[in-house]
C-alpha cells in the first residue's frame, strides 16, 4: 500500500483573520463569526452541493498552511496547559502534526448558488486562518458525530474564563458593524496564551483588515487601539 496519497484543494475560506494570533481555539466557540468557502474553479458545480442545504452544520477538512514543518515531534507543549506541559500530539488539537490537517464543525448558514464564485458557502463559528486550503467538506450528522457523555480529557478542564470586554464606543465604530460583535465574542475569549498574564503587555490581533491592541487586567480586556492594516 502507498504510504503517501494526493490531496487536492478544493476550496479556500474566506475569513477575518489575516494572522493566526487570536482565531478561536476550536470551532463554534464564536458563533459569529462569519466566513465563507469559495470553491476553486474546478469545483465550482453546482451538483456538487445539491442537498447541502439541507444540513444545519459540516465539516470542513482543511490543512494549517502556517504550521508546517520538517519532521515531527511525538509531545507538544499546548499554550492552554501553560506552555511548559508536554503531552502527546495525538491527545491534543496542536497544528504540529505528522500531517498538519485541521477539522472544523462550522455551522452551515447558507448556500449561495448567484455569487460570482458560487456555489459560496456561508458559514458560522469557523476557526480558519484566511486562505486556508481546503481539502474536503461533509455533512454533520446528528445522530452519529454527537456524542454528548463524551469525556473532554484536560481540555475541558483547562478551559480559560471568559473576559469583560471594555470596547470604547468611538474605536468599536471603526469596524463595520456587521462585524463588531463577532469582535467582541472573539476577544471575550481571551486571545492571550495561557502563560501570558502581563498587565502592562499591549496585545494586537489582526481582524477584518484592522489591528486591535487591547490589554487585560483582572479579567477585563480594554481596547485600546483600532488601526487599519497596511
């Protein structure tokens, strides 16, 4: 049997994070956030996705196109356990794998058949650097992929707390307000890794062509800055 196979890329997605810093840790955490797959142009059949619509969640099969690197490594140090923990790569979610392949459960909200790079598909709560390749997209099945007595292992139990945001009315206004909440759940969520706790360190995350700086003091993240991107 071939011990390496082919992938093709699909499609790519369409999202508001232009770096990696600050993306949710998984998907569905930020329910809104908005992205969009665009099919590449030889996938762009609309018989491809004729009774997709029907599904309320997919799957999006998708590679770390940041997080490649040479040869592997059998531990990874999670930034949510600190950064200093070593635990084994296949009991954790970390881009650095054998194969750098991500999975996602986005919410479906909706296909679009008119747009000029259609069929789009308009998705919620996706954790997706921009342009990120993808490979492959299926329907989320209920009754199979959920498993709700499952056992969340340390990453349930290390999960951060959520923040207060303090966002100044005259910087939130800079952003367009189809995308202001989504700002706000995303930072709510606490961006930092898990060792940074530096109350006088000035944080930036790149979202929808602006640069948000913002620090955290006991459990309140303050904007402090919105700038647009170059």
């Amino acid at each position: 049997m071939a011990e390496t196979m082919e992938m093709k890329v699909i499609a790519r997605i369409r999202s508001d994070f232009s770096s990696k810093f600050g993306i949710p840790r998984q998907s569905g955490l930020v329910e809104s956030l908005r992205a969009e797959v665009v099919f590449a142009p030889e996938y762009r059949s609309p018989d491809a996705v004729r009774g997709l619509a029907l599904y309320s969640h997919i799957w999006l099969v998708w590679g770390f196109s940041q997080a490649v690197r040479e040869g592997w490594s059998a531990t990874v140090r999670p930034p949510r356990l600190g950064g200093n923990e070593r635990v084994g790569v296949f009991a954790t979610r970390s881009p650095f794998r054998p194969n750098p392949i991500g999975l996602s459960c986005v919410r479906l909200l909706g296909v679009d058949l008119e747009a000029e790079e259609g069929p789009v598909l308009r998705v919620g709560g996706a954790d997706l650097l921009d342009g990120s390749p993808i490979f492959d997209v299926k329907p989320y099945l209920p009754y199979v992929d959920a498993h709700p007595e499952a056992s969340g292992g340390f990453a349930l139990q290390r999960q951060q707390g959520s923040l207060r945001v303090d966002a100044p009315a005259d910087l939130l206004r800079r952003i367009p307000e189809d995308r202001r909440q989504a700002l706000l759940d995303v930072l709510a969520q606490d961006p930092r890794p898990g060792y940074q706790h530096d109350a006088a360190r000035v944080y930036g995350m790149e979202f929808g062509g602006f640069d948000v700086r913002f620090t955290v003091e006991d459990g309140v993240l303050r904007i402090r800055e919105i700038v647009p991107l170059p």
